[in-house]
C-alpha cells in the first residue's frame, strides 16, 4: 500500500480523475485544462498548479 498523508495531499495525480475533478471543480475550469497547468508548469504540486491557472485568468 502507497504511503499517503500531508505530503500527498499537497500532489495531483493525473491517474487518479477525482483529483483532477477536485482542482477542477475548486478552480472552475475545465479537467483538460487542469491537466495542460500541470505540463506546462511540469509540476504536481497543487499550489503550483492552482496559482498558474489563476495567473492564466487575468
């Protein structure tokens, strides 16, 4: 069993549609374009993903 807690909490995995579904959902976009912040930041973190979706709004 994967190890799971704070950490994990902080990450987005695409394998995983709930969590896509979650940020998107939160950030009212669409789930591709969840998945397009998360390549073109090249990262998995949350924050990162959410604050580049946000910068893309304005």
């Amino acid at each position: 069993m994967a190890k799971s807690g704070p950490k994990d909490r902080k990450k987005v995995n695409s394998s995983q549609d709930y969590e896509l579904s979650h940020v998107a959902t939160k950030m009212k976009v669409s789930i591709q374009q969840v998945v397009g912040a998360k390549r073109a930041t090249g990262s998995n973190d949350r924050a990162v993903i959410e604050s580049y979706i946000a910068g893309k709004r304005k």
